[in-house]
C-alpha cells in the first residue's frame, strides 16, 4: 500500500499556520525521529564538528563492512554507497564525499588483498567508484593534488587481483590529464 505524501504547498500552507512555539515541537519531534534530520540540523547549527564527526562516522562504518569488528562481513556494497550518498546529502561536503568514495576502493582492495578474489560485482562496483573519483579529479586540479598518492596507490595496492580490476583501474589513473607535464612530456 502506498502512503499518500504531502505536497510541498500543501505542507508550506499548514506550516504558516503553526506559531513559533508549534513550530519548535514539530521539529524537536521530527529530529527524534529521524537520523537523517538529526545530522541535518546538527550541521546546520554545528557545522564544522558536526560534518567531521559524520565524517569519521561514515569511513568507521565503511571500514567496519569490509573489517567488522565483531561478525563475519557481508560486504553490503549498496549499504555502503547510501552512507556516502547521504554524507553528501546532508553536508554537501565535495571534498569529503570525494574522499569517502575513493575510501571506499581502498577498503575494498585492501579486502581482496586479505581474502583473494571476490566476484565480478564487486570489481565492477569498485572499478565505477574509482572511475568517479577520478572523474572528480578531473574537474580540479586542487582535488587532483589532494588525491594523487591515494589514487596511485590504490593501482599499485591493486596489482595481481584477478577479474581485470587492475588493469581497469591503471587505465583510468592513466588517462587523467593532470599527470601528464607538457613542457616534461612525461608522467608526473
């Protein structure tokens, strides 16, 4: 059964009609709620040491999927994904979420290098990660240089995993434009 939703004008006109005491317990409520709104408003009012708690939080968790502390793994890739995507979401942090992807691929060939190949999935979705964070690269120099030696040694961590992970993920390092100096005509 789908739940009927409330449309933005319609939410905006019962909204104007809430005094300022009404208004404060409505969204006292929904940030007990809904941990989604708590980082909301924890960054909206507390931004810095807010987004860099949620920071570590996130790569805590992502780490925690490939190396759990407690269980067996079960490498929930999409789980992993929708905590980077709502990193972003809810920071709007470039830089950060740019890191947390390419953290993601470190974990993920550091766990292929501990437990040996995995499947083609797995590959596939790191080899898509990388491919985004070098895209980002790609857009700024800066980002670029903040990077460089962790993009480069995700290819080297790579070499010898089976499946064409590190010869895709040389080819995309590769082609990034920043690496080439033309007065040097050389790798950088």
């Amino acid at each position: 059964m789908k739940v009927a939703k409330l449309k933005m004008p319609e939410l905006k006109k019962h909204l104007k009609h809430y005094n300022q005491k009404e208004l404060i317990k409505l969204i006292t409520e929904v940030y007990k709620l809904n941990d989604e709104v708590k980082h909301y408003l924890s960054i909206k009012f507390n931004a810095e040491d807010t987004k860099n708690d949620l920071f570590e939080k996130t790569k805590e968790d992502i780490k925690d999927e490939y190396f759990p502390s407690k269980e067996t793994s079960k490498l929930r890739l999409g789980r992993m994904k929708k905590e980077i995507a709502n990193f972003k979401k809810v920071t709007d942090d470039y830089l950060k979420t740019v890191d947390l992807e390419l953290f993601y691929v470190e974990m993920g060939t550091e766990y292929t290098n501990s437990f040996g190949d995995i499947g083609e999935g797995f590959y596939y979705s790191m080899v898509s990660m990388f491919q985004k964070v070098v895209e980002e690269c790609e857009k700024d120099e800066e980002v670029f240089q903040h990077f460089k030696d962790r993009l480069y040694a995700v290819v080297v961590n790579s070499d010898g995993i089976g499946w064409g992970y590190h010869d895709a993920l040389e080819e995309i390092y590769y082609s990034i434009c920043w690496l080439f100096d033309d007065d040097d005509e050389e790798y950088i």
